[in-house]
C-alpha cells in the first residue's frame, strides 16, 4: 500500500483554468485528465489524503461518482472551497480541517493552509498543505501538494523529499550575504 498526497484538483470549478493557467478548454476536459492522471498513479488498495478544494459547486451524487471512479481509499482535509456535498460523501474515509500522521517515519502535519508554524517543525516534522496552487515560496520543511505543483497529480512522500533543493552550504564566519543575488 502506497500513501499519496494531492489538494486542489477543484473538479468542475470553470474559475482555475483561467485564474491558474491550467491546458484546458471545459472543465470536462480538466476533469476527465486529472481523474486519469490520478488513476495512473494510485491503485485501489492505496491511500490519499486529499488536502481541501475537491471539488466546487458539485451536487452530492456528482461528487460521489467522482470519488468512485477515483482509486485508493481517500482522506479530506477540508479546504475553503469544501461544500456540504463534498463534506457529506460516504466516498472519504474520513473528513477533517487538520491531521497530523506518520509516514516512513516522518511525522507529518496535514492542513488545507501553509502554516507559518507547526507542530514539531523543530523537530522534523513536515507541514503539507494546498490553497496556494504552487504560487507561494516554500519554507524549510514545508511542501504544496496541490495538483498545480505536481503535473495534476498525487504524489508520494519520497516525491516530495526528493523535490527538494539541495541544501547551502553554511556561510563562513563573518561572511555578509547580499540582501540580492549579485550577478543580476
């Protein structure tokens, strides 16, 4: 069993394909790429956590034929977009606004928002969130798993450690850094 991670896939919601520059031209189109790209990576017998935005302006039965045709067995994080027929379907296995879990030995903290702070986050833990569609600077430790970060797909917590940048070296005693790259 793989766990994968995702937010803001925003299923029929016309908005993201202008205000995020997403290819497509309906939101059929975007529903039916994401829901394949999805299938594509997760298998039935996974676990997502899906970290708010699912889907927007959707009735009940929509949403749960969205989440039947999705593999794996899904978590929500609730996010600002989460209507009641997101919330109600019998197609999560949980709902919540916040969870922190442990994953390869990783403790994680699950939040539709990036945190300025965090449990643990002296500590190694990790913030996971959504909501800023890959537009906001990351903080040490802290990661956007929302689909416009991540090619419009899941992805696992060794995808997000490997994304990360490499590490600088320490400055030396003394050293003044420049408030500016200065080859600009």
């Amino acid at each position: 069993m793989t766990v994968f991670f995702t937010s803001d896939t925003h299923f029929g919601d016309h908005r993201v394909i202008f205000m995020y520059g997403r290819p497509f031209a309906t939101t059929g189109e975007m529903d039916e790429f994401m829901i394949a790209r999805w299938n594509e990576k997760v298998d039935p017998g996974d676990t997502v956590w899906h970290l708010g935005d699912f889907a927007v302006r959707a009735s009940e039965r929509h949403v749960d034929d969205l989440l039947m045709r999705l593999n794996g067995r899904k978590h929500l994080i609730t996010g600002n977009n989460d209507a009641p027929a997101v919330l109600k379907s019998a197609g999560w296995d949980s709902v919540a606004a916040y969870a922190e879990i442990e994953e390869d030995g990783t403790k994680l903290v699950l939040c539709h928002y990036a945190f300025r702070t965090w449990n643990g986050m002296h500590r190694k833990a990790l913030n996971l969130h959504g909501h800023s569609h890959g537009r906001l600077a990351p903080m040490p430790r802290q990661f956007d798993v929302g689909v416009d970060a991540w090619d419009m797909r899941p992805v696992t917590l060794a995808e997000i450690l490997a994304s990360r940048p490499a590490r600088k070296p320490p400055k030396k005693k003394g050293a003044v850094q420049a408030p500016f790259p200065l080859d600009e």
